[in-house]
C-alpha cells in the first residue's frame, strides 16, 4: 500500500498547479462535511464539484441553465485523493476543458486548499439531454459559448 501512495505522491496529477486552471471557484467547508475519520467526506468532493461547475456555467452562460431545454447530466465522475481537506478550510476548485463533443463536456477538476498542489484531482463528464425526453441533445449555444471561454483561457505549461 506504501508503494501506491508513494507512486500517487509522484503521478502527473499532482504536479499541476492552479495556473493551469482558467476559472478558480472558492467554496468554504462546513462543520457537517466532517466524517467519523476526522477529514472532510470523500462525496463531499463531489457536491462540491458539482456545485462549483454548475455555478460557473450560471456565470458564464449568462443564462438560468435550470431553464434552457437541454440540461446536462453527470455520467461520469472519477476523483483521485492526495491530501486531506478539514474544515474550517476554503476549496479553490479548479476547472479546466478537457474536451467538448457534439453533445458532451468532459471537465478536468482540481481541488486545492492552501498551497499550488492539488489536494484531489477530478473528471467530471456532462451529457446535454432534453429535458422531458431524457435523450441526448448538442449542446445549447449558450453552454457551448461557456465552453469557449474555457478553451480560449487554458494555460497548461
């Protein structure tokens, strides 16, 4: 188990840096996202996640995403850990393109607490449906001129 730590400790993700991250989202931690083990709840990384696209595709689009015809799902997620986070600690939630389709986002995340490393590394994947069909649709323009502000921004050295 030492081993996969130590090789964790080393991989990519833990040396990008919030530079790489065109939009920075800051979240405060809450007493009750503590767990039994004393740090902040693995799934709590994920409400954040969440939190923290959605609003900035709110800012971003410039329009109610909760009203436009399409909506976009979470399909997948995926979240490696490196450190933990403790309340009463702030989250810097990176987010960054990693690639755009005809009807999905696929976003690449970070979390980050005091320091330029990540405390956790993410992928976060939407797929635009109708929202009373349930089938996917493109991506409305006002999510796919968001997007472009994403790619327009990316600095990755």
């Amino acid at each position: 188990m030492t081993d996969q730590l130590t090789k964790a400790a080393v991989s990519p993700e833990t040396r990008r840096r919030r530079a790489e991250y065109p939009v920075i989202r800051t979240v405060p931690t809450r007493w009750a996202d503590h767990d039994t083990y004393g740090h902040v709840n693995n799934a709590v990384h994920y409400v954040l996640m969440d939190s923290a696209i959605n609003g900035w595709l709110l800012d971003a689009s410039q329009v109610d995403i909760r009203k436009l015809p399409a909506m976009g799902v979470v399909v997948e997620t995926s979240c490696r850990y490196f450190k933990e986070v403790h309340f009463p600690q702030e989250v810097h939630i990176g987010i960054a393109l990693e690639r755009s389709g005809n009807t999905s986002v696929r976003y690449d995340v970070a979390l980050f607490t005091d320091d330029e490393t990540p405390v956790a590394v993410a992928r976060f994947v939407h797929v635009y449906v109708d929202r009373h069909t349930r089938r996917p649709v493109p991506i409305p323009p006002e999510i796919h001129q968001a997007l472009h502000q994403l790619r327009a921004t990316r600095n990755v050295s």
